[in-house]
C-alpha cells in the first residue's frame, strides 16, 4: 500500500469495511458504539480500536466545520481502556548480558538503545551525518516507522527534533561501527543484513527474540530498553529536565507520569530538612532569652 499513513490504514482496514456504505448523517453514537463493540469482538487490542476511534472522531470533525452534519456522533463514545503491562527495566549487567547475546551490529544497537533512551525507530532512522562522534552526540530529528508493510521515513513522535549524549565507551563503538571508506553522510547508521532499511518486524523475528532467550530476558519487549534508559538516568541521579530531555518528551509532567515511580522517595529528606529549620528557629529563641531580649510567647 504504497504512500499509505496510519490514517489511511485505519479508514481502509477499520472503518470503512463497517460504515463506508453509510451516509454521514446515518451513522450516530449508537452506531458508533456497536462499531466499536464489533471491533472488540473481531479481536482488536485496546490501543487499536482507539486509534481507529480517533481517526473517526477527525473525520466527523472535519465534516462538522464543512457543515455536511451538525454534530459530531463520536465525542462521547469511549473505547476499552488501554491496560499497561508491567515495565521491565534491566541493570547495566542485564544490558551487557543482551548485547553479548546479540550479533554484531546488533549489540551496539542494544547499547544505544539502552544508554541513550531513543526509540528503535529513531535508531532505524539514524543516519551518519547526524552522528557528532567528537561531542558524543546524536541529532534525532527522524523516524522510521512501518505501516501495512510499507517503510515510512518521518519526523519523531513528539514531531520535535532533539539532540541526545551517548556515554564515551559507545561512542568510540560507534566509531569503529562507522569507520567505512564507502559510508556517505546519508547512509544509515543500522542496516539490515542485506543493507537495507532496519524493519522492526524483521528484527524482532530475526534477532531480538533469540537474543532475549540466549541472555535469559526472555520476554522482553524491544522498546522496555527505553525505559531501562530512563531507569538507568534515574539511578545515577540525573536531573528530571535532562531525562526529558534525553527522552524527548513533550512536557516534564510526561516524564514524572511514566517514570515518577522510579524517582527515589524523599520525604525522610524533606522531614529532615524541616526539622533543622525547627531546631535553628529554637537555637536562636534560647540565645535571645538568655541575652535578656527574647520576648515571652
């Protein structure tokens, strides 16, 4: 399905089998409830039917400025809550156990993925020239993504370009990775085996599974090294703003709402503090009381 968005796939595989042959002005919340009830029953995860849902709502929006209805049917109709699963994060042993476990180039895409947070299809879309070796610096301003089995090479999820550190030790691995006479400043940095673009589907299959399984992290999913990254930062005592920053996300509040958990617990800190304010404002009304001047309360 060549040229085709997220957008396109939803209306051509989601909505349109079920309410194409409808007018607009025939199709109400009722409807737009059995629809999303039919999508549920045909076995369509949560996350899913939402994203359908969303690009239903759009159109009925656009139909509503158009004045082709006069209201839209789908505000208000909810969907199956999206269940997160539990969030696996690895150690640093863990992480070196994987990239032992990966085939080369593959074990250096472990190690950006968990050191520096990007996302795989940030990495899939990684090319050289945006590789600042010399600063240990990466420009992530791409994405690669893969819809209907077409290879879409877009801006990044935030749509926001940003620029992320990489520890010096992957940096020079990095390096050596990119030392090739015939590399042109486009080219990617992570290839297929073949050289072409990095599918995420392919290396799942081809790759990541059996990797997971020789290190004994069998079941993990590729994108829990992001949040390894996050939870790696964490533990070393990176500013909040710098992790948003790594992580690229929109707003700070995004990154305490994922990862506030993993934050250590301060309160005993804070308790503390507090109690030497107390303790001072003490010191001083008994050094004022037995320099004759304090005032009795």
């Amino acid at each position: 399905m060549p040229g085709s968005t997220p957008r396109r796939v939803e209306l051509d595989s989601r909505i349109i089998p079920y309410l194409g042959d409808l007018q607009l002005r025939q199709i109400d919340p009722i409807l737009i409830r059995e629809w999303v009830a039919d999508l549920q029953d045909d076995g369509l995860s949560a996350s899913r039917i939402r994203q359908a849902r969303n690009v239903l709502h759009s159109v009925f929006n656009m139909a509503v400025d158009g004045a082709m209805v006069a209201r839209n049917p789908v505000t208000g109709v909810k969907t199956p809550p999206v269940v997160s699963p539990p969030r696996s994060y690895l150690n640093a042993e863990q992480v070196g156990r994987l990239a032992r476990a990966s085939e080369p180039p593959y074990d250096l895409l472990v190690l950006v993925l968990a050191y520096s947070g990007i996302r795989f299809g940030e990495a899939a879309a990684l090319r050289r020239s945006r590789c600042d070796l010399d600063g240990s610096r990466l420009d992530i301003s791409e994405s690669l993504a893969e819809v209907g089995g077409q290879l879409h090479f877009g801006t990044t999820k935030t749509h926001r370009q940003r620029t992320v550190v990489l520890p010096a030790t992957i940096r020079e691995r990095l390096r050596v990775h990119l030392n090739t006479p015939d590399l042109a400043p486009d080219d990617l940095v992570f290839t297929s085996p073949q050289g072409g673009p990095l599918r995420y589907s392919n290396f799942r299959q081809r790759h990541w599974t059996a990797a997971t399984e020789k290190a004994g992290l069998s079941g993990l999913e590729i994108h829990e090294l992001r949040h390894t990254a996050a939870s790696l930062m964490i533990n070393q005592g990176a500013d909040p703003k710098l992790i948003q920053s790594q992580l690229g996300h929109a707003s700070i509040s995004i990154t305490y709402d994922v990862y506030g958990h993993l934050f250590p617990d301060r309160l005993d800190e804070l308790a503390s503090q507090l109690d030497d304010l107390i303790r001072q404002d003490d010191l001083s009304r008994t050094r004022d009381r037995e320099q004759g001047f304090g005032l009795s309360l």
